[in-house]
C-alpha cells in the first residue's frame, strides 16, 4: 500500500493536511453557503412577512372592538337553540362556553396575541434577511427557530422551513461564511 492516493503526505496528521487545503480554497465556499441558504432564508422571509401581516390586521381589528367601532362576531340565536338541543339541558356549560368564545379573539386577549405574533413575525423577517446576507449567524438562527414556535398564524408552514434553515445554519462550513 505504498502508493495510496488518500493517503495524507508523510510526516502530516489529518488535521494538518485538512487546514493545508483550506488555504488553498478557491473562495467558492462562501457562494455555496449563499446557494444553500438562498430557498430556506426567502422561505422565511415570505412566513415571517405574511405573519406580520396577519398579525397586523387582528391587532388593528381587535383595537377598533376594544374601542367600539367594530362589532364583535354575534351567534345566530338559532344556532344556539339548535347547540342547546344537541347537547342537552346537562351540558348547557358547553353551549356557554362557544357563546363566551365567540369573540376570544376580539379585545384586549386578542390585542396580546397579536401583538405578540407581530413581533414574532418581525424577528422572523429580520433573521432571514440576516441570513441572506450572511451577517449575523445568531439572529439567522433565532429567526429559524422562532419560525419554528406555534405562534401566530403561519407556524404550519414555518415549522419545516424553519428545520430546513437550522439543518444548514448548524453546518460548520455554513456558519464560517458569516461575518
């Protein structure tokens, strides 16, 4: 085995020879990270944006109920005869309970959710701009996981491109190309 062409050259250990090559990188490393990072980072950015959107828009729609200019969702007095019959006279809490919730996300709990979506949203957005810039490894990486939280209303479709980021945020290669 005296001419093995993956052998390392005499007299060098592995990690000696692996620093050896990375002298010699053709400066491509850098545009791969940026290919790879490219579909899971607009991804991001298209959640993140409709997040803050959505969010946008029940935040402002439960501010105007808070202030009385919108009025909340209202039960067809029907419907709740019809809920009363189905369920009984022994379960006329369940009935309550669709009444009382009709308008949860209406007010000042709705306001919260919101506004809590939108700011989950912005950072989102901001993490993947990052991302497709190279920036900032942490913020790309906070963006990927705070897709990846069941708030606001995009979570379904954050939580796998939001794996999909971290997978290639997590390379090593990938996260040397961050400055």
């Amino acid at each position: 085995m005296e001419n093995n062409p993956y052998e390392n050259p005499p007299g060098q250990s592995d990690s000696e020879f692996l620093q050896g090559a990375n002298q010699f990188d053709d400066g491509q490393s850098g545009q791969r990270s940026k290919r790879r990072l490219t579909p899971p980072a607009i991804g991001l950015l298209v959640v993140g944006g409709l997040s803050v959107l959505l969010s946008l828009w029940g935040a402002v729609s439960a501010a105007l109920f808070m202030v009385g200019i919108v009025e909340g969702t209202q039960i067809d007095p029907q419907q709740l005869e019809d809920m009363r019959q189905a369920f009984g006279e022994e379960n006329e809490w369940v009935v309550q309970m669709i009444k009382d919730s009709s308008n949860l996300g209406q007010g000042p709990l709705g306001l919260i959710f919101n506004l809590v979506g939108l700011a989950f949203g912005g950072i989102v957005v901001f993490g993947s701009i990052k991302m497709l810039q190279q920036r900032s490894h942490t913020l790309a990486v906070a963006g990927a996981v705070v897709a990846m939280l069941p708030v606001g209303s995009c979570c379904c479709v954050g939580l796998p491109l939001g794996i999909w980021a971290l997978v290639i945020l997590l390379d090593q290669s990938v996260r040397q190309d961050f400055s």
